[in-house]
C-alpha cells in the first residue's frame, strides 16, 4: 500500500519563530492529538531550545472515510455522518422515522467524494438524534427545515445543496422557499406539497408497524426499538393527516413559487405511498424545476435503483 495516494489533500502547518521553552512541545503534541488521524513531527534542524517548524496532518484517512459525530442545534444534539472533500457540499434529508444510517447508505458510500462534501442528518427525535422523542406539532416540517439550514450552518457550510426524500423532500422545498441565499440546488422525491383524503388513506394503512414487511421493519425495529418505533409511526400518521383538514390541504403549497435554485423532482411511477400527481404539482409550481420519472421506481427509489438515482443527481447537481 502507498500511504501518500490515501493522504487527504491538505496540510495543516504551524511554523514557531523565536525561542520555545520546554512547556510549548507538549502544547504542540497535544493539539496534535486532538486532529484524529494526525502525527506531530518535530522539525530535525530544530534544537531543544529552538522549533522551527511543526505539521499535523491527517495520516493514511481513505477519501470513502466517513465520520459520526454531535453537534447542538437549537438546543438539541443532531447526530450527523460526513464524508468526502469537494467544495460542492449537499444535505441528505431523511424520511419518516428516517436517518442517514438507514436511508441513505448508497449515497454516503458512492456519490463523488471529489465533487461533494455529503452531510446525513438525523431530525430531532430520529436515528441517534434522540433526546428529545419524536412529536408532530403543527409546525414541525419548519422546524426540521430550521434545524437542518442550521445544523449546515453550524458545520460551516455557507452555501449548499439539499437531497430531501418523502418526508426530507418537504422539509427541502421548505427550506429552499425560506433560506433562498443559502441553498444552490435541490433535488426531492417521495415528496408531496399537500395532503389530500386519499393520502390519509394511504397513511393509515402503514399506521400498524406489525404490517410492515420485514425488511423495512426490521432495521428501524433494531434502531428505536419495537416500542419507540410503533408509537412514533402512529404519532407520524395523526400529524401528517391534520394537515388534509385544512382548507386545501397545503403542507408547503403557498411556499413552491419563492423556491428559486435549479430545483430537479425525481418520481418512481410504481410509488404505493405518493401518487404521481403530487410530483406533478411541485414541478407545475417551481419555476424552471425538471421533473425525472422512473418507471420501474418505488418510494425508495434511490436505494432499489441507487446507481441510476447517482448518476441522474450527480449531472444535475454539477
């Protein structure tokens, strides 16, 4: 193995002009420390009285690496995964009871590390975002959308891309309607503007978790628990349906002509849970939006069909 075709693409330099006493080396050493994967190397023309120079730098970090970590966001600690280093950053917005780990593995591992720098978040009450539980109050796509443009924010990302499927792709055209100087472009699917009677319909047929198939129900059993994942489904389903007994049924409606970035909406016609008139009305009303079908494509699209969901993201978002 050759070390150097692994190293990230930079270098963090620290250069020390003067006189070091004996206290500023461990200083040195355990700055070093705290950058995972880093070595502190003492310059060998230096003397013990003298530093002329010290590097810390990420060691032999394989550019599929991704990382786990915490950051506090309006007062709750959002779990998020990393990886890649381009200067493209984008934002995978999870579904109902979603989270980076179970929603977005083919994404995290195969979109271009080289182009994009991809964030996965877990909503407050989601994957390992937890506390708080989980509840649905009126407003709770704004403030996933908050907490999200905020979460980027936080990590230092002054512009960047959202990837929101069903449930995310709300809290993304949501997002993109009311922080349009942050967001450069937005790709949706699963996702609907509107609940309508046939929705709630539809939503109350997946209420009872026990009817699920076992591969979906299986990892998000593993993750909450049987207990946590039942009752929070349930909760989901009373949500979603109070919003078919407003006057139209508007989730967002009002908000898709503020939208202003390169907006792409992917639609699986096979979807069971989002008929494809839902797609057609975010495209109708998002000016210059494109609109992709699939015509083999389910809700979860973008893991059956990962690869042609890749690549059909990756032109747009170029």
């Amino acid at each position: 193995m050759n070390p150097p075709a692994l190293l990230s693409s930079f270098v963090f330099c620290v250069s020390v002009k003067g006189q070091v006493n004996s206290l500023d080396f461990p200083i040195l050493s355990f700055i070093c420390r705290q950058i995972k994967y880093s070595v502190f190397l003492e310059c060998p023309c230096s003397n013990e009285n003298y530093l002329s120079e010290c590097f810390c730098f990420p060691c032999c970090i394989p550019s599929t690496s991704i990382t786990s970590a915490k950051i506090q966001v309006n007062g709750v600690n959002l779990h998020y995964q990393q990886t890649g280093e381009g200067s493209h950053a984008v934002l995978l917005l999870p579904g109902m009871l979603g989270s980076g780990q179970t929603d977005f593995g083919p994404q995290l591992k195969s979109m271009n590390k080289q182009l994009f720098t991809i964030v996965a978040w877990d909503p407050r009450g989601y994957g390992q975002s937890i506390p708080p539980s989980r509840d649905f109050p009126p407003d709770f796509f704004e403030r996933d959308a908050k907490d999200a443009v905020d979460l980027m924010q936080a990590l230092k990302f002054k512009k960047f891309s959202l990837l929101g499927w069903s449930d995310g792709g709300i809290t993304a055209l949501i997002a993109a309607a009311k922080y349009p100087a942050l967001i450069h472009k937005m790709v949706v699917w699963g996702a609907n503007a509107s609940v309508t009677q046939e929705d709630v319909r539809i939503y109350n047929g997946i209420r009872d978790v026990s009817k699920w198939s076992e591969k979906v129900k299986k990892p998000l059993e593993e993750l909450y628990g049987h207990k946590y994942f039942a009752e929070t489904c349930e909760a989901w389903v009373d949500g979603i349906a109070r919003f078919a007994e407003k006057s139209g049924g508007s989730i967002c409606q009002q908000l898709l002509p503020h939208i202003k970035c390169p907006t792409l909406i992917i639609h699986g016609e096979k979807d069971p849970l989002v008929p494809r008139f839902h797609a057609e009305y975010i495209h109708e009303h998002i000016k210059g939006s494109r609109l992709h079908l699939m015509p083999e494509g389910k809700h979860n699209l973008h893991l059956r069909f990962a690869e042609e969901f890749n690549r059909e993201v990756e032109e747009f978002l170029r």
